[in-house]
C-alpha cells in the first residue's frame, strides 16, 4: 500500500504570493462563495491532480499554480479561517507573523493530502490496523430432487472450514506465553516510511505484513495463525418450495475470524435436478399425459401422476391435442406460506404408428364419411381461409 505526504517546498507561506497579487481564493478553486465543504474538495482534487509538480515536471507556472490552490484551500477547508477570510479577505492572514497570520498550514496537511490524492497515488493514509477480522464467507453448492424440493427435506453436508485453533484458543501465540504485541518496526502502523525527494513514501511493514501486531512466540499448531483447517458436518434443512438457484443462509458457519473476529457465514445454494415427467412453472408443476385418439374423441378417465401420486382425471369427449387441464393445489408450496401452485396438465393426443389392417380400413371408412363435416371445426375454418387466400 501507498500513500504520499506533501513536505518541505509545498508548506505554504505568505511569503510566496504577495497579498497585492493573490486572487480571490474561490476564484482560485472555481466555486460559489456558499460551496459546500464536498464542493470545496472535489474542485481542490480535481484542478491539484491537473498542476501536481509530478504530472507537470519542470513547469515552473503549474508549480506556482498548485502552491495557489493549495493555500486556497488549507483556508477555505477550515471554518474558522473561512470565516475570517470572508470578513477580511487576505488581510485577515496579514502582520501577525509566521506566514498566513502565523497558521502552521503544515500541521494536519499531511492528512488532508493523503486523504485527496489517495486514489491518484494508489492509497490513502496509513492507518494502524487491528489484527482482528472477521471470518470469509463460503459456498457450499446442494443438489437434490425434484420431490425433495418439493416436499422439503433434512440434508447433511460436509466440508472443510477454518475453525479457531483449540491449542492457542484463536491467539495464534504460544500457550502461557504474552501472546501479541506492538510491531517495534512500524510502531502499530502497519506502515514504513521513507524518504524520496520532497515526498515521504509508505510502505507495507515487512515484519509485521501491514497487521501492526507481531506474535513473539507463534503457536506451533497454527504457525500463529490462530486457526486450522477441519472437516465439518452441518445438517441443514431444505424449506418445501425451493427452487433452483436458492440460498440459504447459515450465519456464522463460514470460516473463523481472525484474532478473535466473528466468523463468517455459509451460503448453501440448491440445485434442483430435472424430473424426467415434470417441470416447473413458478409455484405450478407441467405435465405432458398422452391420450389415444379415441379417447380423446370418445372421452375417457385417465390416470394422472402428481406429487402426492396417481389421480384420476375425466377427459372429456372432442378434447383437442394441447388442452391444458387444472389440478387446483396439486403444485409447490410457497416458500412465504401463500398456499400451493396448482398442476398443469397438458393433453397430448397420439396418432398411432402402425395400423392393422382393420384400422386402417376403420379409418379410411371413417374419413370418407367425415369429408369436411362441421363436428371438424379446426379443419373446417382452415379450408375457408384457403378458399378466401386463393380463391
């Protein structure tokens, strides 16, 4: 990680620009003397990446420019020099000594460069870290049946997790030994700085990786860790109506935190297999039943397999291939306790293969003396839309 301090030729002093030859500092910062402190800032991060030194190398009028909206800045940030500033205008930072009326603009400017050009040099400010953290998340991806997802069903599943070392108690410290203690090398930090030109530069803490903490004596169980990896078994249960692609959440049965932080959670996401008779519409279960032509034409009682079994469903006499039937409650329960969907039952009529040849001769007989007889209404207002088509 890095981040970037301004030092030495960038601490601003009056002496720089003569009260005579300074613009107004909302002018300088192109804002509405009633900008917000968001307004104030966004304009300041915008124009000072433009004129930063080292987006403009040896360009002596953008350094000049950058040390302007600087000072503009570190005055128009801060409520009381705002006020000020308002009342007197640049004579308010005037004859009282030590540049802009003997504000210290170094004090705290660190920050407020750190905190605007964090994104433009890769980081923001260093901060210490704590070693506590809480625990990742996992996945754990379920398959079952179609009936099951239906009916609801208790599953056990077994995995792999980090769990908080039982030696060390989740320390990672050696037991009855002082267990973590401030980094000597960053002082808590994390971070180490170092010098480069007019900038001081911050790196991660190679001893203690950015943590601030150190163990002195890791546990030898969990090479200071303060967690291992086990396998779990976990029974969870699937509600009745789940569909495919669902989550469930179980809290805190992901891996352990670490240096004592909270685990994370479990996601189990259900994959729910393809039924080789059934499919799903939202809360409704399909189902394709195949009838012979003279039941279809005759009308017949069938048997209709469901979730809960075989019923018996009256097709009535004249019904055509694709009729779709109703069977009120016969579907999934809703995962939010609204009822049931109801099963969809789709009429295919057969036409058979081979024939005898009775049947044949049954049907010949059959066609000859239905020709385009009304009780055919399909064919029938078929033939009139080619009669009208083609004449």
């Amino acid at each position: 990680m890095w981040a970037v301090y301004v030092r030495g030729p960038y601490l601003l002093s009056s002496a720089l620009m003569p009260t005579s030859k300074k613009r107004d500092y909302y002018e300088v910062l192109g804002v509405a003397r009633g900008a917000s402190e968001e307004e104030l800032k966004k304009a300041y991060r915008r124009l000072a990446i433009q004129h930063h030194p080292d987006r403009n190398p040896g360009n002596k009028e953008a350094e000049e420019r950058f040390k302007e909206l600087n000072e503009a800045y570190q005055v128009l940030s801060d409520p009381e020099r705002r006020a000020q500033y308002e009342r007197y205008g640049h004579a308010a930072f005037e004859h009282v000594g030590g540049g802009f009326g003997g504000f210290d603009f170094s004090q705290g400017f660190e920050e407020v460069f750190s905190d605007i050009f964090g994104d433009f040099f890769g980081a923001g400010r260093s901060r210490s870290r704590s070693r506590s953290r809480r625990g990742d998340d996992l996945r754990y991806d379920l398959e079952i049946d179609f009936e099951e997802a239906a009916r609801g069903i208790e599953k056990t599943i077994s995995f792999q997790r980090l769990t908080a070392c039982e030696s060390c108690t989740g320390s990672g410290a050696r037991e009855g030994t002082a267990g973590v203690r401030t980094c000597p090398n960053c002082r808590g930090t994390g971070q180490v700085r170092t010098q480069q030109g007019f900038f001081s530069i911050s790196t991660t803490c190679g001893q203690c990786r950015g943590e601030g903490m150190i163990i002195a004596d890791p546990c030898p169980k969990c090479q200071g860790q303060g967690r291992v990896r086990r396998a779990q078994s976990l029974s969870v249960r699937i509600p009745a109506g789940v569909d495919n692609g669902s989550r469930l959440k179980l809290r805190s049965e992901g891996e352990a935190g670490l240096g004592g932080g909270p685990a994370g959670d479990l996601y189990v996401v259900v994959h729910v297999r393809e039924h080789e008779m059934f499919a799903r519409q939202g809360n409704d279960v399909v189902v394709e039943v195949p009838v012979s032509f003279p039941q279809a034409a005759l009308g017949s009682e069938i048997d209709v397999p469901t979730l809960d079994g075989k019923v018996k469903v009256k097709v009535q006499a004249g019904t055509q291939s694709g009729k779709v039937m109703r069977l009120k409650g016969r579907g999934f329960p809703d995962l939010h306790g609204y009822g049931r969907g109801d099963q969809l039952v789709k009429i295919a009529v057969e036409t058979p293969r081979r024939l005898t040849a009775r049947q044949r001769e049954l049907l010949e007989e059959f066609a000859q003396i239905s020709g385009e007889d009304v009780n055919h209404p399909m064919s029938k207002g078929f033939v009139d839309k080619l009669k009208q088509m083609f004449g």
